[in-house]
C-alpha cells in the first residue's frame, strides 16, 4: 500500500482515562468549524488532496481498482476492545461508493471496522458506523477512491472517530472475578474488578485465616464493551502460598474463595473426556462408569418407537427436494454409533469429524511433546467401557466416532460414491426432556457434501497414523477410506450443505466454502503418506501463505478449518522441506504472538476479540481453539510465556468473566448446570440429571436466538448475553466439538511443563 508520510499530528488522543472531561476525547475530529485546526491527508500517487475552509477535496482519475487511489490519514492511536463511532460526510460530482476504512497501520492492514458510503452525485452525505477496535497497534483512516468508470472530484466535509458507551441491557455490580477454581504453583494469577473508574484502586490478598499476604494497586484498562463496565486487572503472581479459600478484596467488595498452588487441569482431562461416554449413541450408557444417574437406555437401535439409526433411509419429499434439488437415493444405510452432536439426537459429520480430529491430537500432541509417561497413553485415563483393553482412551473414544463417519460414506456403485453424508437426525425437532431412546421421530440422511468429505478424509488419514500400533487392520481401512474420500471430494467440488429453513429436526451447519477442508485434509494426508501430491496441493491452496488464524477475528472450527491443519503441519511436519517446515511454524508462532498482545489488552484474560465486538454462538469453545494454537506455539519453542497465556486463558472460563460464572460443570464455586439437553434436564425433571462434570457451556452469544434470550437480554454487552436455563440454547447449549477442544487444553496444561 503506498501512501505519503503524515504531514500534521493534529489527531493523537491522549491516553484513555487521563482526564475527565465533558465527554471522550475525540480519536479523529475534521469539522472545520471555530476555526480549529484541519489536518492535511496524504494521497497515493497521482492524488493531491487539497485543504479549503470547508473540505478536504481530490480530483480522482478513472480506473484502477478501489485500492489504487486512496487518500488517508495515519498516526491515530485506539484503545483495543474498546467501540467506536465512525462518522463521516462526503459529497462527489458523481455517483460512487467509497470504501472507508479504520486500519492497523501495517501490513496486512487488518480492518478494526469499515463503511461503504454511498454517495449520490452532487448531494451531500453522512455516514456512520460503529466498530470495536482489534488492538492497540497505530491506525489509519483510509478513503478507496478507485474503480470509477470516468473521472470525478470527491470532498470530504466531515469526519470523526469517537470512543463510545454501548447500551447494556443487564445491570454491572461492582465484582471481583476470579478463576474459582484457582491458580497453580508458578501459574499467572490475576483476577478482575468490574467497578469503579480509570483511576487505579488498591486491593488486598487475604488467605482462610483473614491474614493479609498482599496489598497492591489494580491496573484499569477502563471501559470494557465486551463486559459493559469498567475494569481493573488484579495482578498476584507473586505470591506463591498454597492452600484454599484465598479472597481478593477491593475496598468492601470481596471474591469468591479460590485456592492456590495446585492446578485442577489433570482432573479436567478426565471429566471433559469422560463426557464423551454418555453422549455416545446405540450403546446402554452403564451407571457403573458414567456415574450414578446417568445410566439411560440405548439409543436409536432400530427397535420401537423409531426406527433408529440401523437402517435408515435418504431424506425425501417436499423438503428434500426444496433443499437437495434433483437429489435422491435408493440404498439404506446402517449409520448407528457415534456421539449425539449436541443437547439433540442430531449426528453431523463435520462436527463429528474435527471433535474426533481433536482428541486425536491430544494423543498425538501428548505422545510427542509430553514423554513417554503422558497420561495420553493411559487406556484407563477416562469413564469409558474400553478401560483396559490395552488401547489408550482418547483413542477408544475417538474410534466411536470414527466408526460412524465410515458408515456414513456413499456405499461403492452408487452415485456420489465416496462421497460422506453430511448428517443423519430426526425429520421434527423434538421437545425437552426427550431421552435418546424414547425419540419418536423418523430419522432420515441428508445428502453428501464436499464440506463433509473433505472433514472425514482428514480426520480418517489422521486415525490411519495413530491407530497402526495399535490395530492396523482399522488403521489401514481408515486410511483406504480417507483415500476414497478425498477423491469423491475431487470429483465432486462443490456439493455445498445449504442452509435450510431450520425447521427439520437439525442444524443444518452449511458451508460454501471447501478451499479450508481440502487444506486441513491434504495436511493430514500429507503428515500420515508422505505423498508430494498432497504437498503440492498444499501449496496450491490459498491457505497455503494466509493468514488462516485471523481470517474471521474469531478462531478456526468446524466451518473454518485451515487453522487446525496448520497447527498439525507446524507440529507434526518432521517430513517437511526445512523451509516449509520453518515457514509453518513461523506463521503459528506469529499468531501466537498476536494472541498474546491482544490478551495483555482484555480486562478477563481471554484470547479473543472478534471483530465486530459480538461474541459468537460458542464463544467459549472459540476462546480454546485460540488457546490451541498459542499451545502449539509453546511445543514448538518452548517457551513458558506461551504455556503461561494458556493458562491465564483458562481463567475466563473457569469463573474470571463478567458473569462471575464458571462455564465448566463441577468446577468453581458458581458453574453452568443447566445446559440445554434432552437427557441432561433436571432443570425441567428432576428425575434426570444435570450435564455431568466437565461439561462446557457454549457461552455468551450476542446473537439472540431463542425466544429466552430474546426476552431477557435484549441490549445485553457481549459477555453478558448468557443464561444459564435449559431453554437458552444459544448460549447454553453443549456440544462435541466444544468439549473436543477442552479435552485438548485441559491435556496439554496437566502434561506441559
């Protein structure tokens, strides 16, 4: 991007929170009124901007795309997490839209927000917009000027950047948070006081007797969105002692007891992988191992009142042919087994595909980087009937779904062979409670999708590598299939998963977009064959060179999963060209980094920021695949800072949130009980239990969805747009690829040292 050297520094806010005032500090202000100061603006080559006393004008040649011609102003400093008010007013002799854009004042230039302005020919405009900003880095404030058909003159008449206040629809007390189940021996320890001002407040470690171990004084970050209040980081690393009901006091304002000096991470291996068990599907779950309570009927085992999973037919009718155009099948498939997605009976196979993948890379990640006496090897580590059987349990647990993923492949001499379906449920959303073998509901298959493929061909080429010491015979059919499915995907690119009218018993979990499967399976492929044409169409990829962690602002998953196979390139590509191998590694290493830059910016610790400031469906599960990746960075160099941001990033969800809530069943002094199930309902039978240990809460999603939602969080900040009650499933719902990734992180910090 080429642009000319700032000519005025007339914009420079002074720090946030140095002085009261009427009202915030403006970032950017041109108003040409009173006389005030109007900063020049640089243009890119072949514009010369031009100051009068009512606008900043420019004579923009024809052509060029919109980045061609750009005119701007740099040197403006944002606070990271903190919304901001875009305002602007432009007039142009011409109909155009103009592209405005707040960015990081490097390359690759990553937008805190954007505006189009359309702007009529000869008539005055406003526009405006809000935006959070991505983190503190310099910024500029940048005009797209090119792509017009003829030439055109445009003047800018107004433009502003502004800090401001959201409205929240739920009431911030004054609160210390903290990790409720605490800090580890030479573990960060900090903690978080929503309150107060922008002016530091002291604050005291007490322990169980009331003795005072230490006094200090906070750090504000001052206004958070995301929480709706201001904030204070706690910092006590310092203190070493051991023991329980250690509190935090600011002023008369005390937290929740929380001990120190023993991490709970080896336990929450266990429990989070355990969860596994009782979601499984066509098995009796045995009271014996999941625990008392849970024991429940096999499900969907083709036996009254539904005909289960072992013989079940393609969608048809209406509906099929309103999704799946010109689609049908004539073959029946037994695709019983594997886990129950979610708090349904509903089975995907791109979510399936990459919580399997994901336990499977706590095996293998433990298994290289952990030593020979990981608990990873263990075939007793989990609450699971394969105890003993000499096979370690993250792999027993990721074979159940494995199983099922082959069982879902398109059978050979039919249409679409090899092809994967993309799920199998109910064809009418059932109510709650509902156990899974009372469900009345025909289940029916939808059809194949590339996405879907491409998923089980990674995961399966991933299982055919791990799996061989182990049973080769499954290993090599695993491979077989993986190979299969990668050439189906090949044959047929483009079989997207639509989006349908969320009315037929599932989630319909669509995506039109593959380029992230077939680089997640060409890297897996890659790692287990060592075959140069996977290398070469890694390398085609668009991912290949791409920024793949910061893409959406958010973090990879089951729609985007480019990340996770960089991730296993950078730890496991021991077979990879030296350069290449080092490029990987770099980039991951590089994310890290930046994911650390923006957690020293978030008043809670957690590694995420998306970019339009609303936290998603599954925040939670998105803070741990970032999480994944600054783990990745740590097994890669070795260094502590990496491993100590992980577990500063557990701390949000273990109870250091604007909820004062832990999201993991069983651990903390407050925790989500009531995650949206069938089976987990207690909330509404008390005859059935709670979600078992271990279980992740989706968490906060400002995307209202339920009606639940929609009544009681109208307005709510990013962090408190969270329920925990049954029927709140946009934010409460569990979920296996939200647990996968615990399992992963809960993993790596009992094994890392």
């Amino acid at each position: 991007m080429l642009k000319r050297p700032i000519l005025a520094a007339l914009l420079l806010a002074g720090a946030a929170g140095t002085a009261k005032t009427a009202g915030p500090a403006p970032v950017l202000d041109i108003s040409f009124q009173n006389g005030q100061p109007v900063p020049q603006v640089w243009g890119s080559e072949g514009l010369n901007p031009k100051t009068t006393a009512q606008a900043i004008c420019v004579d923009v040649p024809a052509g060029g795309s919109p980045w061609d011609r750009m005119i701007g102003i740099n040197g403006l400093q944002l606070r990271g997490g903190q919304t901001y008010r875009l305002s602007i007013g432009l007039e142009s002799s011409t109909a155009v839209t103009v592209p405005v854009l707040v960015q990081v004042d490097a390359p690759p230039y990553q937008a805190h927000g954007r505006l189009d302005a359309h702007v009529e020919a000869n008539k005055p405009g406003s526009f405006s917009t809000n935006f959070v900003a991505q983190d503190s880095r310099p910024t500029q404030f940048v005009l797209h000027l090119g792509g017009a058909a003829a030439d055109y003159s445009l003047c800018l008449t107004q433009a502003s950047i502004v800090s401001v206040v959201p409205k929240s629809g739920r009431k911030v007390v004054s609160t210390v948070v903290v990790n409720q189940s605490g800090y580890g021996r030479g573990a960060p320890k900090r903690a978080t006081f929503i309150g107060g001002d922008e002016t530091p407040v002291d604050f005291s470690l007490i322990d169980a007797a009331g003795k005072t171990l230490l006094t200090a004084r906070s750090k504000p970050l001052g206004y958070d969105a995301s929480a709706g209040a201001p904030v204070h980081v706690l910092d006590f690393s310092s203190v070493e002692n051991t023991g329980k009901d250690f509190r935090l006091k600011v002023g008369t304002t005390e937290s929740d007891p929380f001990p120190m000096g023993q991490d709970v991470f080896a336990a929450l291996r266990i429990d989070a992988l355990s969860w596994f068990y009782p979601q499984r599907s066509g098995i009796a779950i045995n009271g014996r191992i999941a625990g008392a309570g849970y024991a429940r009927a096999a499900g969907h085992i083709g036996v009254a009142p539904n005909r289960g999973d072992t013989d079940v037919a393609c969608l048809k009718g209406k509906v099929a042919q309103t999704l799946y155009p010109g689609w049908s099948c004539s073959y029946r498939l037994d695709v019983s087994g594997g886990w129950y997605d979610a708090g349904d009976q509903g089975k995907y196979a791109v979510t399936g595909a990459i919580s399997a993948a994901q336990l499977m890379a706590a095996f293998e990640r433990g298994a290289h980087f952990a030593g020979g006496s990981s608990p990873v090897f263990s075939d007793s580590l989990s609450r699971s009937p394969e105890n003993g059987n000499g096979v370690p349990d993250l792999l027993d647990e990721a074979r159940w779904e494995l199983e099922f993923l082959l069982k879902m492949m398109v059978p050979d001499g039919q249409p679409l062979a090899g092809m994967v379906h993309h799920k199998v449920h109910d064809t009418r959303w059932t109510a709650v409670p509902m156990l899974p073998a009372a469900d009345p509901m025909e289940r029916a298959l939808h059809r194949p999708s590339t996405a879907a493929t491409l998923a089980v061909a990674a995961a399966a080429a991933q299982g055919a590598r791990l799996f061989g010491a182990y049973d080769a015979a499954f290993a090599a059919r695993l491979s077989q299939a993986a190979q299969k499915a990668w050439k189906a995907a090949g044959a047929n690119p483009v079989l997207y998963a639509p989006v349908s009218d969320g009315q037929q018993g599932g989630g319909d979990y669509d995506d039109d977009d593959i380029e992230d499967e077939t680089y997640w399976a060409a890297a897996e492929l890659y790692l287990t064959t060592g075959t140069p044409a996977f290398l070469d169409r890694l390398k085609r990829s668009p991912h290949w060179n791409d920024d793949v962690f910061f893409r959406s602002n958010t973090a990879f998953d089951w729609r985007s999963t480019a990340g996770l196979g960089r991730v296993q390139l950078a730890l496991f590509g021991k077979n990879l060209p030296a350069a290449d191998q080092a490029q990987v590694q770099a980039s991951v290493v590089a994310a890290a980094d930046r994911f650390l830059a923006l957690q020293a910016e978030e008043g809670f610790g957690q590694i995420y920021r998306p970019g339009d400031g609303k936290y998603d469906w599954g925040s939670n599960q998105m803070m741990l695949q970032n999480m994944v990746v600054v783990a990745a960075a740590y097994d890669v160099t070795g260094r502590q800072s990496y491993r100590d941001a992980a577990r500063e990033g557990m701390d949000y969800l273990l109870g250091r949130n604007a909820m004062n809530l832990s999201y993991i069943t069983g651990y903390g002094t407050r925790f989500s009980r009531n995650q949206h199930s069938r089976w987990y309902a207690n909330q509404v039978d008390p005859s059935l239990p709670h979600p078992p240990a271990g279980t992740l809460a989706g968490g906060p999603n400002s995307t209202l969805v339920d009606e639940l939602a929609r009544a009681k969080l109208k307005n709510c900040a990013p962090q408190l747009c969270y329920l925990d009650d049954i029927n709140a499933w946009g934010s409460n719902e569990m979920a296996i690829n939200w647990n996968a990734p615990l399992v992963y992180m809960a993993s790596f910090l009992a094994d890392a040292r």
